[in-house]
C-alpha cells in the first residue's frame, strides 16, 4: 500500500510538473499573460522556454525516476523538497522586499509550491519510516 501511494503521488507531481513545462515550450505568452508579463522578440521566449520548460521538464522527469525507482525514492524526494523550497523562500524573499503579491494567479502559485513542499517532505519522512514495500 504505502509503496503503491509513493508511487501515485510522485506520478501525480510529474504530470503536475509536465504540463506546466508543455505550456512554457508550447505557448509560453499565455504561462506569464495572467500576470501581465509580456513577451517580446526570440530572446524573451528563449528565457521562458529554458527557465519554465527545461526546469519544468527536467522536475517532472525526477518526479517519475522517485515513482519508478524505489532505490532513487528518498534522492528524488529530498530534492523535489528543495526544488520547492527554492521556489517557496524566493517568494517570500520578494514579498519581504518588494511587498507581497497580490494577483491571484502570484498567490495561487505560491500556495501550490508551498503545498508541494510540505508533500515532499511528508513523502520524504514516510518513504524514510521503513521500508516503503514493506506496507
């Protein structure tokens, strides 16, 4: 059971992961149009092809190595938590220096980074408790 979970769990981020790398390789105006950021010349979209897609793909291709890979699980686990923590402390960072944000779309992101890492931490810890194939 508790392997069977991790592994669902880790393939869910993956896709979760994927799809936000397939709208910046894909259509990387609308990833930033919600809030308001426009994209200009081959230079702009080279950016957000390499920093949202190329990340992107890459984290969602750890997710499926920890889903598939139970000798990987607790590697991949520690460094999504630390993906995630990067993303989570570089918002606050911005809210305590430039003020918080307040666009719905900067705020929904936030949540679902900050619920990211607490999932990878939980996932961490319980992959950690015993052996995952064990349940």
């Amino acid at each position: 059971m508790k392997e069977w979970t991790l592994r669902v769990l880790l393939a869910g981020l993956a896709l979760a992961f994927a799809a936000t790398s397939a709208s910046a390789f894909l259509a990387p105006q609308g990833l930033l149009e919600p809030l308001g950021i426009q994209l200009t010349g081959p230079d702009a979209l080279a950016e957000i092809r390499a920093a949202y897609g190329g990340f992107f793909a890459m984290t969602a291709a750890l997710c499926a190595v920890g889903a598939l890979r139970a000798s990987s699980r607790g590697l991949a686990l520690a460094l999504l938590a630390l993906l995630q923590a990067g993303f989570v402390g570089g918002r606050l960072l911005s809210g305590w220096l430039d003020g918080p944000a307040t666009h719905p779309t900067s705020v929904m992101n936030f949540r679902l980074e900050a619920i990211a890492l607490l999932l990878c931490l939980g996932l961490l810890w319980w992959n950690q408790s015993g052996d995952a194939s064990a349940s």
